[in-house]
C-alpha cells in the first residue's frame, strides 16, 4: 500500500494533509477526493452562487499525481430574483 495524501482548496482556503493515509492503488485515493468533495459542498454558498472545489493528491515523495475538480453554479431567473429582495 502507498501513502497519498489529499490536500484541498476552496477558493482562498487551503487544507493541506499532512498525516495522508494508505491506500491500495492512485485510483482508490483519486476515489477518495471525489467522495470528499460533495460534503465540502454542502457549506453556505456565496452571494454569487459559485464555488470551485479542487483535491489534489500527493504521493509520499510530495508529487501531485491527481486532481479532482467539483465546480458549483446556481444561477436564477434575475427578474424574479430582484423581485424577491
């Protein structure tokens, strides 16, 4: 088993891993960072509805091998929007 280490971003927000964890193969720590994004997701969105989250994984010797993107974009009818405020 390899140590991997996942590191994420949230706009200006870092966290970086540096304990890692063992995983069996790149592709199981890639799985990883994709399930991982989802409930980093679920903080409050910004006023502009948009949000970029990004894990990259790192093997033992500190090379990026991988990065997995989760994009978020809700967008509303503006008319309807500038009514409701």
């Amino acid at each position: 088993m390899t140590r991997y280490y996942l590191d994420f971003q949230d706009g200006e927000m870092w966290l970086k891993d540096e304990e890692g964890q063992e995983y069996d193969s790149l592709q199981a720590a890639r799985d990883a960072a994709i399930a991982a994004l989802p409930d980093v997701g679920r903080e409050a969105p910004p006023a502009d509805g948009r949000r970029a989250f990004v894990a990259y994984v790192r093997d033992e010797s500190g090379a990026h091998r991988c990065t997995v993107r989760l994009d978020l974009a809700a967008e509303c009818d503006p008319e309807v929007q500038a009514r409701d405020r």
